[in-house]
C-alpha cells in the first residue's frame, strides 16, 4: 500500500442504514475506510469528511421526480457547505425498464443532465452497492491525498464553473478526459453543450457518428425547452 494513500471516516444516516441494512457493510469491509457510524443526518445519505453522497436507486430517482422532490433536493444539497454528489444504485439504462412509473426515461435522463448543468452536482451511476460504497469512499480518499486536486471547490466561481464542467462531462459515456478538454474549450456552458446538435458533436475531435448517437440517446435529446416543460423549471 502506499505510504501516501489516506483513510477516510464515514457517516452513514440512520434512517438510509435502517432501510438498506446491506450497505453499512460495504463502507465498513472498505480497505480505505478507517473508522465508521451511524447517526441522523438532515442530508444526504453518506458523509466523507467534507464529501456529502445522497445515495438513490433508479425507482427511488423516478419517484423523486414524479413527486416534484427532486428539484428541491438537489437545491439544498447545492446550498450545502459540503461538496455534494448524487450516486444512483443502478445504470442509466435501467430507467428504461422501470415500472409503476409514468414518466419516460428521457425525461429522467433530462432530469440527471439539469441537476448536473443547473446545481452543479454530478450524478454518477454506480452498477451495485460494493461499487457505490468504492466510488464514495475513493473519491473523498483521493480529495484527501491532494488538497490541490481539480475537484475542490474553488474561490472563483469560473475556475468553479470549468472544473465541474469537465467533472460533468466525464460521467456520460464516450467521452473522456481529453475530449472532456475539448468540448471546454468550444462551449462556454454545460448547458450549451448538452442543447446543441449531434452535427456539432461529430466535429469534435474524438466524437463520431456512433458516440454522438450514444451521446443523444443518453440525454434523451433533450433541450432546455423540453425539461421546463416537463419539470416546469
């Protein structure tokens, strides 16, 4: 193990470990994890050091939206003083298979694209609990082995504004890092990027025909019109 490599103390809220009782198990078995407990928490779901990680499954996500919880959620998560993700137990493509929902799946995907461009809060989706746990806990371990890292919120609200811009873009297939770099350097916005068209996606070095496609399906090809009129924001 390296000499460098950081622990991390984890806070689980009460009601999540109550409901979910598999998952206290996945951050305490964690080699990263240094001590653990169980407490109430007025947000979020798990607490890492200044990292606050509201944990939902996909049914949970689509309910949220259907209730008209989502929006405020992410609100107050946004308000925090803590740096905020929303991990989803689950994979984008399960919003397809969803029952006891009325609402479609690219309205789902819209909802995940607003709350990334609108809140400034990544929505990463976790396949099950064991890689959940692992994302959580290495996430807050490699913001604690470098205090510099790109990832810290930042006194400037455009230095802010790049780095989750490119932290956003990594988390929608197809693209990586160094196409992550250039669509920042084309498009002044998330928001620009997600509302613009697959002819301007396939001009971008490391996007093709496919990728775009890919891209597109992801976010259900939704544009800012189309989520006010659905979530009425």
């Amino acid at each position: 193990m390296s000499e460098n490599k950081q622990k991390v103390d984890v806070v689980i809220d009460s009601n999540e470990a109550a409901m979910n009782e598999s998952l206290p198990e996945k951050f305490v078995l964690h080699e990263d994890v240094s001590d653990w407990k169980i407490e109430p928490m007025k947000e979020g779901d798990i607490k890492i050091d200044n990292y606050l990680f509201e944990r939902k499954t996909p049914e949970d996500f689509a309910s949220s939206v259907m209730e008209g919880r989502m929006r405020e959620q992410a609100q107050r998560l946004g308000d925090r003083e803590e740096t905020a993700y929303i991990v989803i137990e689950g994979n984008m493509s399960d919003f397809s298979d969803l029952e006891h929902t009325n609402i479609p799946p690219k309205s789902l995907r819209g909802m995940v694209s607003s709350i990334m461009a609108r809140n400034h809060i990544p929505v990463v989706f976790c396949s099950d609990q064991v890689n959940l746990a692992d994302f959580c806990v290495r996430i807050a371990r490699k913001h604690k082995e470098d205090a510099n890292m790109s990832f810290q919120r930042s006194h400037s609200d455009l230095e802010k504004e790049v780095d989750f811009f490119e932290r956003a873009l990594v988390q929608i297939d197809g693209i990586g890092p160094k196409t992550a770099e250039e669509i920042t350097e084309r498009y002044d916005t998330l928001v620009d990027f997600l509302t613009d068209s697959k002819s301007s996606y396939v001009k971008i070095d490391g996007i093709g025909e496919a990728t775009a496609d890919s891209i597109k399906e992801q976010l259900g090809g939704s544009t800012q019109k189309q989520e006010a009129e659905v979530y009425n924001i």
